[in-house]
C-alpha cells in the first residue's frame, strides 16, 4: 500500500510540473539549441535552418572568424571586449559602493523620512530604462545641460565626449606619450597591446554613470535586506566593549554582510557583460567603436548584416566568458574557515 501511494504520488507531482516544464522547454530549452545550431551555420534569417538547404553548415569557421580571423569581425569583437572589460571593472564596484552606501542612509534609525528617501533611490530603478537613456542622450548632447556646465570652465564639451581616445591615453598625452611604446606594439586578439590599454572613452564613462545611477536602487534593497538581518545584539555588545563606529562597521557589519555582497556583485557582473539598451538607445557603439560591446556588435551582426550565424557564435562566446568570470567571483567570495 505505501509503495502504491508513493507511486501515485510521483505520477499527480510529475502532472502538475508537466506544464511548467512545457513552458521552459518550448520558451528556454529549444531557442537555445536552436541558437547553438545557428552558431555553427551561415543562416542569413531568410529560411528555416531546420530545413535542408536553409543554411550552409561551416562548422567552427564563426567561432574561427571571431578568435583567429584576420578580418574586421575579429577586430570589432576585441574592441568590444575591451570596451566591456572596462565597463565591468569601473561599473561592477561602482554599483556595489553606491548602493551599499544608500543601504546604510536608509537603514539609519535616526533618518526621518526612512521610506520617503529609499522610494527615492529606488525609482530610476524601476523607470523605463528607454526614457533614462533619453533624458541622458539630451544632456550629454552637443547643446545638452552638461556641455553647457563645462562651457564655462572653458572645455570644449562636444569635441570632449565625442574624442575616441581613452582616459588613460587622454592623461598619458598630456604628457607627452602620442604613440605606442615598442611594448605595447604586440597584438592581442587581433588589438594591439597599446589599444587594449587606452581605458574607457569619455562616452563610455557617462554610460557607466548611467549605470550606477539607474542600478544602484534595486542593489540598494539586497543590502537593506542584510544590514536588518544583522542582530541588534552583536552591535550591542560591540559598544558595550568599547567599539567606536568605524570598528563595528568593520568588525560586526561587514562580516556579517559578506554574502550580500557576493551577490551583488554577482549580478552586477552579469549585467554588465550583457549591456545593450543604452548602447542601442545613446550611441550605437559610436564614438568610432569606443562603446561597442559584444551583446550590441551580436545585433548589429545578426539582425542589421543578416549574419545570424556569426552573431549566435558571439553570444554562446559572450555566455561562456560571463559562466567563467561568475565562477571566478564565486571562487573569491566563498566561504572560508
């Protein structure tokens, strides 16, 4: 008899589950092996590749192009990648230290107007990320607000975010340094050395300005959420035995806040690999190339080119270099006796 019900009892869970795994098989499951057949195709969007003759099979020769190739392709998606590398390393701990930081102005007992202020930090989260980016575009326009501001300082402000050198090339001529030094003349994926060193452009910088201020708000609330899981006790006894403010912040709170941070900057970093809107909406990868990342260089490849088989081939890499820096970020943040 209980063999009989736990049999019936497998039966009516797998029934209940059958439309949920329906749904992630038609909607999940089948686009992504169909991108994965794609990506080793040439479909041009035309024909159904499922079909014989609706797409030429070319093996790894996409994956070949992007990796080895000496074409333009190659070159694009290495800018790419540095334009995003740069994007995470400067948008990744912006968000978090922005975010933590609004956490701790709200989660203050003494702050009047507690709920009024996180609502306040909370709405450019939950805008639509298309009016955000044209309230940006305006201001960062030739006769936009902030070329305005930087008028009276005497910068010239649409030469300034329209400049396709690097911040870090822009400090270094400043100095004298025009050209690449014999070191820096090696390539690297197709990118010599000295451009994989020349740090974000100014358009770039106002993106992740964007970023910072548009995600800081829904970060905001996983440390809100740790900071009030903190027991009062522990900060109790810390200033019973004589702790000042600064020792409970890095004695009590940031320890106790250390899986918060984990994620937040776990989905941080995704995110950021996977930025699209706003490249789309502000600058279509312009000024020359200096905000092109690889999710809009896929689009542009697949639905602009008609090279579908090249732009799957960019996202299942862009896939396995955001699965790579996550299980690195795991790696780091892990627990440890």
């Amino acid at each position: 008899m209980p063999k009989v019900r736990g049999r019936s009892d497998a039966v009516a869970g797998w029934v209940f589950l059958a439309p949920a795994l329906a749904i992630i098989a038609v909607f999940f499951v089948a686009p992504i092996a169909m991108g994965v057949w794609v990506s080793f195709t040439d479909w041009n969007g035309q024909t159904n590749p499922l079909q014989a003759g609706g797409a030429d099979v070319v093996g790894t020769d996409n994956y070949a192009a992007l990796l080895s190739g000496d074409g333009l392709l190659r070159e694009d998606f290495s800018i790419s990648l540095r334009n995003t590398l740069y994007y995470v390393v400067l948008a990744v701990p912006a968000v978090t230290l922005v975010s933590f930081g609004l956490a701790l102005v709200v989660n203050n007992r003494l702050l009047r107007g507690r709920v009024f202020f996180s609502s306040a930090f909370y709405f450019p989260s939950v805008t639509s990320s298309v009016a955000i980016s044209m309230i940006f575009l305006f201001l960062f326009s030739g006769t936009g607000a902030v070329n305005e501001v930087l008028s009276w300082f005497g910068v010239d402000g649409p030469s300034w975010f329209t400049d396709s050198r690097g911040v870090l090339h822009l400090i270094l001529g400043a100095f004298g340094v025009d050209g690449a030094p014999g070191w820096a003349r090696s390539d690297v994926l197709g990118l010599p050395l000295w451009d994989w060193l020349s740090g974000p452009s100014i358009a770039l910088c106002a993106l992740i300005t964007l970023t910072t201020w548009t995600s800081s708000g829904i970060f905001m609330l996983f440390f809100l959420s740790g900071l009030q899981n903190i027991p009062l006790e522990l900060d109790e006894a810390a200033t019973m035995d004589g702790a000042s403010s600064r020792q409970r912040f890095r004695l009590v709170t940031l320890p106790m806040m250390r899986r918060s941070v984990v994620l937040v900057v776990t989905l941080a970093l995704i995110s950021s690999w996977q930025v699209f809107d706003s490249i789309f909406i502000i600058s279509q990868g312009g000024p020359s190339k200096t905000t092109l990342t690889p999710a809009y260089l896929s689009y542009q490849r697949s639905f602009t080119e008609g090279q579908f088989g090249q732009g799957a081939a960019m996202a299942f890499l862009l896939f396995v270099i955001i699965v790579a820096c996550t299980l690195l970020q795991r790696w780091i943040g892990r627990e440890r006796r």
